[in-house]
C-alpha cells in the first residue's frame, strides 16, 4: 500500500517560477573566464540540435566533430557555421576526439545501437560524457553502461531532455514540494506525426532502435519512474503497427517498427501508471495528470512540426487555493523555444556545463537511464508475448541485478526492506 501523506508546505506562484528557472538559464549563457572544449561524435539531426544549442548557451568552446557518414560530417560542419561558431576540427574516429588535449567532454550522439560500442572507443580518456538517450537498445547494454558509470572518474550524463520541458520542470518542482501530497496515480501521453528520416533509416527497426517503447518513449518512463519514486513491477501494454511505414522496405528489408501502443505500469510502492501513443497523428500533443491524496496536476503541451504553428504548454494544479488551480501558460520565450525541442535541450546543457563545474543537479543519471528502459524494455516484451511481465522474474531468467546500490536512482524513496 503507499502511505499516504498530506502536504505540509505552501504552494508556490507557478508563473514566478517559471520566470526564475528562464531567467536562471540566461544568467548562464556566455560566462566569463575559461570555457571547457567539447566534441561532438554523431552529427545527424540530434548531433545538430546540440551543435546550436552548445553555441547558443555560449557555456562551451566547440572544438570538434566526428561521424562515419561523410554527408552527416559535413551538414555538421555546415551547422556550426550558420551558428556562428569557429569552424571545427574534425576526427577519424571518436577515439582521436577523445584524445584530443583541447577536449574536455564528449558528447555521443550517433544512433542507439553504437552507444555501447562508442562509450567503449571514448572511455580511456576519462573524460565527462553526455550519451543522447536510449542510452542502449538492449537490458545488457543498458546495464553494462549503468555498472560502467559507478567507476567512472568523470560525470556521465543522459539525454534525457524531456524532463527540461517548462511544464515538467514545474510538475517535477511541485511534486518535490509535495503539493499533492502521496502520489497514487500517473497518466502520460503522446500523439504525433511519425518518425522522421534518418541516415539508413535506422529508426525505422526494432534491432537498430530497440523498438519504439525504447527509442521513443523513454523518456516518457524515465519521467514516470521519477514521479513514482519506485522500481516497476509488473507492466502491460498493447500495441503495433496500425499506420507507419507497413509498406515501407529499406535495402530490402521491411520495417518492423511500432506506431502505437497503450501501457500501464504497477510499481513496487503501489503507485499506478499509464501511457498513451500515437505516431500518427497530424500535430503533437502531450499530457501528463498526477493524481496525489491531497490533489491533482495536469499538464498539457501542442506543437507542430509545420512552419508558423507556434508551441504553446500549460499546467493545472488542483489542490485548495493553489494559485495554478485554473491554469497557467508556462510555454517557454520564443529564444529559448528555439533552443531545441522547444527550449529542453538547453536545459539539460546548462546541467551538463555545470556538472563539469562540479555541481550536483537534476541532470539524468545512468541509473535513471537503466530503469527507463528496463521499463520501455519490459513494455516491448509484453506487446509480443501478449500479456503481462513481471519485471523481477524476467530479469532474474536473464540473469540481471540492476535491484543494487548504485543502479536504483538516488531519487527514489523506497523502503530498503522492499528491494
């Protein structure tokens, strides 16, 4: 059963917040002094979106790129010019980035399936990393990468840029101040046009992506497992391909890709969670409710990919007098929203910069990245078997232990006992 437990603290003005957190992140921007030199090994269009948001925050010196697709090198190239940076180095292989004395952290943005493999060519240098998300496609490359991450000398940090969105940082905040007090029930979804192009296509199959749950919506379970403060553990889903790419072949092999997909999670503690996708829908649409015994949160987000279609978020908290109660814009100034999935990525850069400083902050962890796929991994297994996993007994028959110290997130409050 989760204890119940009635907020004792006094809700904050959301709007206010919301213009301290931007004004937090401008204060950021172009600091004075000697700036740490990054290199950025993957530049296709999440290796882009970095590229812009590393030279508009202005906290890091651009030294290098690296990628195995020439086209991809050279649109990266290109992107740091029509940025405004310095033209970049560029490398062979990410090893001689990582070796590079003007480097002094290393982000990994190539494809899913070579996060591993590339962790393994950059991790001699011991320097910091920041591993775009799913941080593997697999439990055991997940776990492999999570064990690496408690030896090693420098922060590793996950691309987990959702949770930086204005309506979850406020949610997040809200529920850290336990405004709604113990959370009982969590509701997430996501409608949105499909998949988008990429080099070979890659994403568009399951052994390169780790299948949507993982590819795409891990960042919906990391947000889940953090609100729920516990492992899951047993999980249900529903899915398939219903619209996307059914025809689609590449180099003659079919897609195998899901498109949609109804999950619901039971978590050690007690807590209920559900999420819903849709990759075929015309525009972009996220809510997220969280039901506690002292009220409800509900947040909601429409975007587009289409020119002139501005973003626009918003949240409600509902308990007694809250002054959210009947809604707020928190969508993020156009300059931040352009900094990348409408203003996240910026975010999580400014927690990368000052981890490198050596702070400790709400910058996604290794552990946090283990258990976000171990859930989408599980959601995955259930759409093929057709019923409900429990997740301890499915990682006891593959012989995995991520239920230790280091690989539970710091985050949760879990009853020692329990584990």
């Amino acid at each position: 059963m989760i204890p119940t437990v009635i907020p004792t603290v006094q809700p904050t003005a959301t709007k206010d917040e919301l213009i301290h957190i931007v004004e937090a992140l401008r204060s950021s921007m172009s600091p004075s002094g000697r700036k740490p030199g990054y290199g950025i090994i993957g530049t296709g269009m999440m290796g882009r979106e970095h590229i812009r948001a590393v030279l508009q925050l202005g906290q890091a010196e651009l030294i290098g790129l690296c990628d195995s697709h020439p086209k991809s090198l050279e649109l990266g190239v290109d992107e740091v010019a029509r940025s405004g940076g310095k033209t970049p180095k560029t490398y062979a292989d990410a090893a001689a980035l990582a070796n590079d004395p003007d480097v002094d952290a290393i982000l990994i943005c190539t494809p899913n399936f070579t996060h591993r493999a590339v962790f393994d060519e950059v991790k001699a240098s011991g320097k910091p990393i920041f591993l775009e998300k799913p941080m593997a496609t697999t439990l055991d490359d997940a776990l492999y990468l999570a064990e690496e991450a408690l030896k090693y000398p420098a922060p590793i940090q996950l691309g987990m840029q959702y949770r930086y969105k204005s309506q979850y940082q406020l949610a997040l905040s809200a529920l850290e101040r336990n405004e709604l007090g113990s959370v009982k029930m969590i509701s997430l979804c996501e409608y949105r046009p499909p998949f988008l192009p990429k080099v070979r296509e890659w994403n568009k199959f399951s052994e390169y992506s780790g299948g949507t749950l993982v590819e795409k919506c891990c960042h919906y379970f990391d947000l889940m497992n953090r609100i729920a403060g516990a492992p899951p553990a047993r999980v249900y889903a529903s899915g398939g391909r219903a619209v996307n790419f059914t025809d689609f072949e590449y180099e003659g092999k079919p897609s195998d890709i899901d498109d949609h997909a109804l999950v619901v999670v039971d978590y050690e503690n007690g807590v209920k969670a559900q999420f819903a996708l849709n990759m075929f829908s015309e525009e972009l649409f996220e809510a997220l409710t969280v039901g506690g015994c002292a009220g409800t949160l509900h947040t909601e987000e429409h975007a587009s990919f289409k020119p002139g279609r501005p973003s626009r978020s918003s949240i409600k908290i509902q308990t007694p007098d809250h002054p959210a109660y009947e809604g707020v814009d928190c969508t993020f100034p156009d300059d931040i929203e352009l900094g990348g999935h409408y203003g996240s990525t910026l975010f999580e850069h400014q927690r990368f910069h000052d981890q490198l400083a050596g702070n400790t902050n709400d910058g996604a962890t290794c552990a946090e990245g283990l258990w976000a796929i171990i859930t989408a991994w599980m959601a995955q297994a259930s759409m093929q078997q057709g019923s409900a996993v429990d997740v301890r007994e499915i990682l006891a028959s593959a012989s995995l232990d991520p239920h230790r110290d280091g690989l539970l997130p710091e985050v949760w409050k879990v009853n020692d006992a329990s584990l």
